[in-house]
C-alpha cells in the first residue's frame, strides 16, 4: 500500500520500501485485501530473538506512522 510509505514520508522519517520474505499472517490477508507491513529498525539486524532490541524512538516512529495511516484511513 503506497499509503504507508507516503504516511512515513510526511512525517518526516526515512523509510525503504521492500517487500518481505517472512511468512506473516499478512502474506495470507493480502490475497483478499491490500496489506502493508511497517517495519522498524532493530540493533545489529536481530529481530524476533530475546537479543533484539529496537528503540523507545523507532518503536514510537512506526506506532505514529500506523495511527496516521489508520486516520488517513478512517477519513480524518
């Protein structure tokens, strides 16, 4: 969904569109409705591991990119 990255853009923060290799549950909603993914940086490229760690900010960047995305949305 071009949205998402539009969203990211207008709130100032970089991005990278690209698509996922993981098996998400997004992978089987999109074949019955458009479906995006934001995903936020984690050190040293670790995710999904007790060792990941990703920021207080970069958790807030991609939680404010959703809730504009969902009003854009909503109509608001």
């Amino acid at each position: 969904m071009d949205e998402v990255w539009q969203e990211a853009e207008t709130q100032g923060y970089s991005y990278r569109r690209m698509a996922s290799g993981a098996l998400h549950d997004a992978a089987k909603v999109a074949r019955i409705a458009p479906t995006a993914m934001i995903f936020v940086p984690c050190r040293d490229g670790i995710s999904h591991n007790v060792r990941g760690y990703t920021s207080s900010e970069q958790l807030a960047a991609g939680t404010n990119v959703l809730l504009h995305e969902l009003l854009n949305l909503a109509g608001y």
